[in-house]
C-alpha cells in the first residue's frame, strides 16, 4: 500500500512511518522544520500550511495518514492564528489533497474534545472545545468529516520519540533513573496506547473501509499519577519520587484541560483484529521494546 504520513518526525508519525515501512508498505514521510531519515521510508519536506502538495498528490498514495499538528496544548492557547494555520488550515489543504489524489484519509484527532465531566467518553457524545488546542481539533474533524473516505481517529499516546526529545514515558524514565522528585497528576484521567500499538491498528485501518469517528486508545483508564506509579513499579523505580499533584497545583499551564479524557473503545476492538492493549499490557510492551533497542533502531542506530 502507498502511504502519506505527515508529521512523520513527530512521535506518532515517526514510529508510523518506521513500523508501516517495516511491513513492507510504500511510505513517503512528510516533515517540517525537522528532516530525518526513517529506514525504509521516502522522506518529503513539506510545510503543510502554505507547501507546494502536488508531490503528494502525484504520488498517488491509497491512503494519508495526517499526523502532523501544533500539539502543544498551551502553545495553542497563546498563538492562536498559527494554531488555527497548522491544525485548521494544513488540514483542509491535506483533506483537499486526498480528494484529488482520491486517496482514503485517516486524521489523528484526540482525546481533549470532551469536557472531562465523565468517563469513557463514547464516539457520539458531543464534543466540547474547553482549550483553542480543542476548537482547533474539532474544526478540523468537521473539515475531514466531509471527505468520502475518511476515519477520524480520537486517541492519546506514550512511546519511543524518533526525535532527541522526551515523550511522556521516556522524561518519565529519565527522571526517574537520574532520581528526581517527579510530579504526577491524581486529577488527569486518559486512555495511553504505546504508540506501536496504536500504528498496528492505524495500518489495518487505512486497509478497510470503516468511514466515521473511531476511538482507539488504551483499554482502561488510570490518572497521570497511576500511570506514573505503575510505569515505576514495572521498572523498578523507587515510587516514593512519585509526587502527586493536582493540575491547578502546577502554575505553568496555559490552557485549562478536561479532568478525564478516558476513551471507550469499544467499537474499535469490535472493529479492528489488532488487540488494544490494556495499559499494563502497553506498558510491559514498552519495557521490553526499550530492553531490546527499539528507540535506537527507530532512530536509525
Ligand atoms: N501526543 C499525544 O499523546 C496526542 C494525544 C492526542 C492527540 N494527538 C494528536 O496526534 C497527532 C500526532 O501527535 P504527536 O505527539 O506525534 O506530534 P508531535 O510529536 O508534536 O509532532 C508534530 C509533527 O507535526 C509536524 N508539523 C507541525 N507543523 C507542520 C507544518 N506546518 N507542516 C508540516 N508538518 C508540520 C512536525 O514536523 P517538524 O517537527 O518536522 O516541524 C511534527 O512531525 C497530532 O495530530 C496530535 O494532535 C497527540
């Protein structure tokens, strides 16, 4: 199958793009402001928001999966216009693309586009933009939503960042092994899928022909915290670094969050034949990819 993957030096994407090509898919790989060389895949630089898109298109992919967005939740906050650029508008040209490549689209959207009130948010329940990161996601869904042959999949990762940054499980990792004090939220409830995972169901799904909204996260639900202490159990960390805190305790976010963005899954296992993962299961997953060098084959090593 040929894919467009965008976002492909992001966490999701990068992991999507080395695993679909190790399947033995035809991968063309799009990145912004940082190339990399993913084994197996065609790289494609590529700015989204105002980039030339016919190599895509004449590229003729089956499927594009778009990955790429202004992620951070608070920077969304503060730079509105570019947020609005990034995730509105590159999705719109992206979703444009696929129509004239008519090529299926799967849109990564996420797990913050409820109001948290409740748990195991559920595909038709209504969407609540409490943050500018969240209106600009739900936007963008209704964008996608248009195009014949699309999924727009809501979900929350952890894993092995193809970059030199940390995701959320390896600064876990490195605060942890290096001793540090680490906080972790008690009041932020979410779904986590590793992110190898989440690619295995992302590949079968860009291969049938489900059309609609598609939770597809973590089975079971756990607070930051929860997930931090478990992540210590499993690599026999000392959990008593672990500090509970609540989000109104850390004064440096910008943009308020919904307190549970735990997701049913549900239809997915219903779905898809690639199992999701409880989270233990994930997490024993990541452990064993980390003992046996996944991050350094990722990054080419
Ligand atoms: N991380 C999570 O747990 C989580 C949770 C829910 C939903 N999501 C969604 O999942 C998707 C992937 O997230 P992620 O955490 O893997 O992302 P990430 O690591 O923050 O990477 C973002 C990617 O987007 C690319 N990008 C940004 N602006 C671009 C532009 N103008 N043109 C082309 N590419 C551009 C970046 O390219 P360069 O670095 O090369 O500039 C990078 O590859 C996003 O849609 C996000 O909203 C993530």
């Amino acid at each position: 199958m040929r894919l467009f993957i965008s976002g492909a030096s992001g966490l999701l994407g990068g992991n999507l793009s080395y695993l679909a090509s190790q399947a033995g898919h035809d991968v063309l790989a799009g990145f912004n402001e940082h190339p990399l060389h993913i084994a197996g895949c065609r790289g494609i630089g590529l700015d989204l928001v105002k980039g030339d898109l016919s190599p895509v298109i004449s590229f003729k992919p089956h499927c594009i999966i778009h990955c790429a967005a202004l992620t951070s939740v608070d920077i969304c906050e503060t730079n509105r216009a570019l947020a609005w650029q990034v995730n509105v508008g590159a999705t719109s040209r992206v979703a444009e693309c696929a129509r004239r490549a008519s090529s299926r689209l799967i849109f990564i959207s996420t797990d913050s586009v409820f109001d948290g009130k409740k748990a195991y948010h559920k595909e038709g329940e209504r969407t609540v933009a409490l943050n500018y990161y969240a209106k600009t996601k739900i936007e963008a869904e209704r964008i996608v939503g248009r195009h014949k042959n699309h999924a727009v999949v809501r979900t929350n990762f952890y894993g092995f960042n193809i970059q030199q940054k940390h995701s959320f499980a390896e600064w876990l990792y490195a605060k942890l092994s290096a001793g540090d004090k680490t906080p972790a939220f008690t009041d932020f409830y979410f779904s986590p899928i590793l992110a190898n995972n989440l690619s295995d169901a992302l590949l079968e799904l860009a291969q049938n022909e489900f059309c609609g909204t598609l939770h597809v996260a973590g089975k079971g639900r756990m607070s930051k915290y929860e997930f931090a202490q478990l992540f210590a159990e499993l690599f026999s960390f000392d959990s008593a670094l672990l500090v509970p805190t609540k989000m109104s305790e850390l004064g440096s976010l910008k943009a308020v969050r919904p307190s549970d963005c735990s997701l049913d899954v549900s239809k997915a296992e219903r779905l898809l034949r690639t199992p999701l993962l409880g989270i233990r299961a994930g997490l024993e997953l990541f452990k064993r990819l980390h003992e046996q060098g996944y991050r350094e084959r990722l990054r080419g090593r």
